[in-house]
C-alpha cells in the first residue's frame, strides 16, 4: 500500500491534472494506495505520522521541499515504528525543489512519477536539532538543510516577498539581498564533534545534509545524504566587496573556497548563542533560543530515487 499526500497550494487545475495522471499511472500497475490532501500549515506532518502508525511502510509526497520536510518530521515522531523501513517517494511541486535537484528528480510530474515507479530504494541521513524550551526538551528533524543567520532571514523575506513577487527562482535572490542589508552579525561559540570553537561572529550558517538550498544555491558541494556527516559553511561578517565577490558563485559551488568562509565536516554541531536566535530547517522558520544540537541520524530512513542516481 502506498500512501500518498499532497499539498495542492500551487494551484488547483494543476493539482487536478497531476492527480489524476497520478492514479492512472497506479492502477495500470494494480498498485493499492491510499491518498490525503494537506489543509493547513504542519497537516503534511500529521498525515505522514498517521499514514506509518497504521503500518504503511510506502509514503509519496506530491509538493514541495516544505511538504516533505513537515513529513519527515511525521515520520520520524511515528511510535512503535522502525522508520529505516520506511519508503519516501518525491513528486516536486514547490519552487525550490532542492532536494530533489539533488537526486535529479525533475519538477515534470510526468518523468518524477516515472522516477518515483521505476527508481530504487536508498538508505539516507536525516539531520535532527534539539532545542530546550521550559527546561523541556524538543526536537525538530530536517531532510536537505538547516540554517541560521543570514540563511534563516533569507527564509524568512521569501515568505513574505512572495505575496508581493509570486513564486519564482529569482524570489530568494531578491530575498537574500534583502536579509544581507538587514541582518547584524552575533557573538557565538560552537561545539564541533565535542570540539569547542568560540569568538566567533555568526553572519550566516548552513548545516547541509544535501548540499542544494534556496533554490539551487549550492552552499555545500560536498554535502552527501549517505555519508552519516554533514557539511556546513559558516560565514563572519563579509565586506560589501566580499558579498559582490560571492554573488558570481551561489550556484557554481565555489562559495567554500572564499576567505570569509569557514568549512566544516561534523556528525554534531552544537551552536551556543547569548540571545534569541531562529533558525530555518528545509525552509521552514523555526522561532525558538539556542543552545542548539544539530546531530546526523545515519541511514534513518529510505528514498526512492532514479537508478542512475543510486
């Protein structure tokens, strides 16, 4: 049984038209399956839990990297549930897609669904971040990226600006510019695989379980979801110079090689801040206080991914 759940936010007709190919495409295969339809903001999360709780081991997310992240976190929060068993497939409908760019996992419905029927199954990393709040602690799991600084207030304009611009690529561009003149850097230390780092002057962060985010910027080219590690980049303060130097190279994955940016390779980062400080995880903005844990789950769960992928 495969359990599918979509999120039909970018548009009716298409979300009738892609439907319908959909289930045509399953029942010429007499493949049983089972479909619910998000409703509301964290809905994707409930339905995920809801759908592996009742022993679906097979679950297809018809939606964006936000839809599939709320699901992930369904997943992952399921009890009495082994989640390496369990099967995720990717249909893109959001504007970014970068965890299926990553895969190669193309935003026609038409060749994702093909990808989703003929692909193979792959064990993959899943990142977690836990967080303190009353002396409780939470946690919050993320599939592609989480980030701080300047990467979660670029998150943040892009909520916003597209009511005003639409959904495009060239929304987190103009987003991005926005959060740069905006944003003021704070004092941190960092904790590296029990390896205490301190003095430094957060700019940006972005902790890459896949290496894409905002769009297709490639943040950390080396970032690989089957390697049980993540990579991160950690940027001080740059100078305007600095900033219109890095501009050119967003998408070519040579952000890493320039001086203002730090490297790094962890399976647990910690990040202690003096304040209040958010966080965006797969685009979702997270309003919470550190210190915050952010630790690789290895092989935690399976993707469903075109064979020339694997």
């Amino acid at each position: 049984m495969i359990g599918i759940i979509i999120n039909p936010k970018s548009g009716k007709k298409a979300f009738r038209r892609q439907r319908y190919y959909l289930f045509k495409q399953l029942r010429k295969l007499d493949l049983d399956f089972t479909f619910r339809v998000t409703k509301y903001a964290n809905h994707a999360c409930e339905l995920a839990r809801e759908l592996v709780e009742s022993g679906i081991r097979d679950v297809l997310i018809v939606g964006g990297d936000g839809t599939l992240s709320e699901a992930i976190n369904g997943i992952m929060t399921a009890k009495g549930v082994d989640t390496r068993e369990v099967r995720i497939g990717l249909v893109p409908r959001g504007t970014g897609n970068d965890w299926g760019r990553y895969w190669g996992i193309d935003k026609d419905h038409k060749k994702s669904i093909k990808y989703y029927l003929n692909g193979v199954a792959q064990p993959i990393d899943i990142g977690k971040v836990e967080l303190s709040r009353n002396g409780e602690v939470h946690r919050h799991y993320f599939i592609n990226s989480v980030g701080f600084g300047v990467d979660c207030l670029t998150c943040q304009m892009t909520h916003v600006l597209k009511y005003y611009l639409g959904s495009h690529r060239l929304l987190y561009a103009f987003a991005l510019l926005f959060a740069i003149a905006k944003h003021k850097s704070l004092k941190m230390s960092l904790k590296i695989d029990g390896e205490t780092e301190s003095g430094w002057n957060l700019f940006t962060m972005n902790i890459g379980n896949g290496c894409y985010s905002g769009g297709g910027i490639k943040q950390n080219p080396k970032a690989d979801p089957t390697d049980g590690v993540f990579h991160a980049m950690f940027a001080e303060k740059p100078t305007f110079k600095q900033v219109l130097k890095a501009i050119p190279h967003m998408f070519d994955g040579k952000l890493e090689l320039l001086p203002f940016i730090h490297n790094i390779v962890g399976k647990e980062i910690e990040l202690q801040t003096p304040k209040y400080l958010a966080f965006e995880a797969d685009g979702i903005v997270v309003e919470a206080c550190g210190p915050y844990k952010v630790s690789v789950i290895p092989s935690a769960l399976q993707m469903i991914v075109p064979p020339e992928s694997h």
